[in-house]
C-alpha cells in the first residue's frame, strides 16, 4: 500500500494506526516506563508485547503519518460518495440527449399531436349487417357446426376462383386500407357461417360485432399463414413469401413500404420498433404449420378457439361465458372428427402441436399490444381510428 508513504502489505498498516495511537495516550500520560529497544522482544508467544517499539520499527522504514490518505473508499462513505457522483456523472448518450434509453429513437419533432381520423364506421355497419342476415341455404348436409365452418370457409376459396397471385412490390396507404376492408369483411362472413356464433344469447348478440372487431387480425394471421403454406407446398410461393391478402403476396425483405401517410418516423425506424422478431415469428409458424399439416377440419377449429379465447379474456363475463361455451361445443366436434371420421382414438399429440401454434400466436399479439400502447403514449403515428380497438394488434395503429 502507498498511503502511508511505503510500499507494504496490507497487514503492517492496522499496527502503525494502533502504535500511533499508543504513542499519543502515553503522551499524555506522567511516569510511563519507556522500553529498552536492546533487550525488548516485540514479537513472544504468539503476541505483540511492546506497542511502542513496533511504532519505532514502523518509523525506521520510513512509515510517514501525514501521508494517511483517508475516505479512499467512496462507497463506505455515502455522504462523499454522494458528492463524488454528482460532479463526476458518466457522461452515457441517453444522458447527453436528456432522454432514458428506451426512447432514444423517439425524436420530439417528429411526434404526431395532430392526428387525422379514419372513419371505418361504414365498415362495421357493414359487417354488423352480415352478421345479422338469415342464415344461408348450403345443399350439405352436416353433422356438426364445425363441419359446416368448414365448408363455408372452403367456399370462400372457392368463390375467388384460380385467379393468379399478385406480388405487391409498393404497400402505401390504399393498399393498406384495402388490405384491411377486405379482410375484416371476409372475417365477419366466416363468423357468419357458424351457426351458434350468430344464435347467441340476446344479452351476448349486441356484442358479437365486439367479438368480431377484437379477434379479426387473429383469425387474418393464422388463416394468412396457412394460405402461405398451402401455396408453398405447390411451389407457387417462395420461402420468402407471405399471404397477406385476397390474392395477394408480399415479400416483407423486398416490398417498398409507404408510411408518410401515417407517421413522421421513416421505415427503418418503425420497423425496428414496431416489427422487431416479426421474420422469426411467422417462419417459425409457417415451419409448426408445415410439420402440423393440419386438415380444413383442424385449421378452422385452431381459428375457433384462437379468436373466442382472445374475445372472452379481453372481455370477460357474460361474453367469456358465450365464448367458452362454444369454444366446448367445438371440441366436442372435433372429438367425434378424430373418432368417427378419422378412427383416431388417441389425437392428443395432435391437439398439443395445434395449441402450441396457437400459444406463439397469443404471445406475439400480447407483445404487438405493448408495442401499440408505447406508440401511442409517444404519438409515433399522425392517425386514428374512429374504433381503435378494432387495429389493437396491427403494425400500423
């Protein structure tokens, strides 16, 4: 150690203290019997007999007690600690911007505080009046509602024909708007084919446009995903290629994406924000749906159960009541699936590989929620819906 003015162990540094401290209660002290450095022994049985002339020995290597440096440890210290800190901050980048780290993209002259609304009321009235049409005629016969979702979700393949895909290489505000209007409209004709949605309790009805406006991104994703692994499996789509609407497909590495109609934020900035692990998600989706294979039969119970299960959390009560109850009846459906149809007595391997895609898919939607909330507490988006709650789980809110 140096601060006592000599290169030594920590060891001797305890004793020069004490022996100083010695020397000043015998300084004032009368008649105190001063040792003989010939005959004393400083070190005997195991023990320091003669303070004083430890002090002596201290002095004779050079030991110096003006050379003490004191409260070298700031953390023992608080008071000097304290003081230290305040003069010496480590000068980070969020303390050089003045902004904590998590926000160190978000720019204050690009927040949006003047947002342009959306009106999408025509929208919902639409979709409001779908649910509410007398139930359609099909010339089946079938043996469980689940048989039937199935059926007219076949249908609505079927009525957009062969027609040739289009790879959209622009997606700007038209193409979005579309890309939404057509599918929360072809959402809402899927729910209403399923007969027990639609035959709801009067006190549940009033909410089945809730229902629908709460779970239509995740019945869109899922439905998307297995569209996409569907044209995979025809080599008509590469692995970088994802559904994303009617007909349509987007390469998300290639595409040119348009945000200045909704942010001040540039793409780059948004994407690492908003769809920061989105390549990771859906290719380790497309690859569970690719080894699950799933029947039309299970692909439309994965979205009964994806979208109800969704609803009845977010809204809790009388509609988690609804929710469950048909969430059951369709597991009873897909029992009598597996054994009547399939002969298949043990499917639960099965039913384990369709949940756990289905439990990625609640975990990203829980983790684009908080994201949407973040961007709306720091106005990243110059938009608003006039019903927000319908793009809760949407890149773009």
């Amino acid at each position: 150690m140096e601060n006592i003015s000599v290169l030594s162990a920590v060891a001797p540094v305890p004793h020069f203290s004490e022996g100083l401290l010695f020397q000043k209660d015998r300084e004032l002290r009368e008649n105190v019997q001063v040792c003989d450095p010939v005959t004393c022994v400083i070190f005997e049985n195991d023990r320091y007999r003669c303070k004083y002339c430890r002090l002596q020995k201290c002095y004779d290597v050079g030991m110096d007690s003006a050379k003490f440096q004191t409260n070298r440890d700031l953390i023992s210290n608080s008071n000097i600690y304290k003081k230290k800190l305040k003069v010496s901050l480590p000068q980070s980048l969020s303390n050089f911007l003045g902004r904590p780290e998590f926000i160190l993209c978000c720019e204050p002259d690009k927040v949006s505080n003047v947002k342009t609304v959306i009106d999408v009321s025509d929208l919902v009235f639409k979709a409001t009046r779908i649910l509410r049409e007398d139930d359609l005629l099909y010339p089946f016969k079938f043996d469980n509602s689940l048989e039937r979702l199935t059926f007219v979700m076949e249908n609505m393949k079927t009525r957009k024909g062969n027609k040739k895909l289009q790879l959209l290489k622009n997606i700007g505000k038209p193409e979005s708007l579309m890309f939404f209007e057509k599918n929360f409209i072809s959402a809402a004709q899927w729910f209403a084919g399923f007969p027990e949605f639609t035959e709801l309790d009067m006190n549940v009805q009033l909410s089945r446009i809730d229902i629908l406006k709460s779970s239509w991104l995740l019945w869109l994703r899922l439905g998307k995903l297995s569209e996409t692994v569907e044209y995979q499996k025809k080599k008509m789509l590469g692995t970088e290629v994802l559904m994303c609407s009617e007909g349509a497909c987007v390469n998300i590495d290639k595409v040119n994406i348009d945000l200045s109609w909704c942010t001040n934020y540039s793409v780059e900035q948004l994407r690492s924000f908003m769809m920061s692990g989105f390549d990771e998600y859906w290719k380790k989706s497309i690859d569970s749906l690719i080894q699950l294979e799933p029947t039309n039969v299970e692909l439309n119970f994965m979205l009964i159960q994806l979208c109800l299960n969704e609803a009845g959390k977010k809204f809790q009560g009388k509609i988690l009541e609804a929710t469950d109850k048909l969430i059951l009846i369709q597991a009873n459906n897909l029992h009598d699936y597996y054994t009547k149809k399939l002969k298949m007595s043990n499917y639960s391997s099965r039913l384990a590989k369709m949940m756990k895609v289905n439990k990625g898919m609640e975990a990203d939607v829980r983790e684009r929620k908080e994201m949407s909330r973040i961007a709306r507490v720091f106005d990243m988006f110059s938009i608003e819906y006039s019903h927000p709650e319908m793009f809760e789980t949407a890149h773009i809110s």
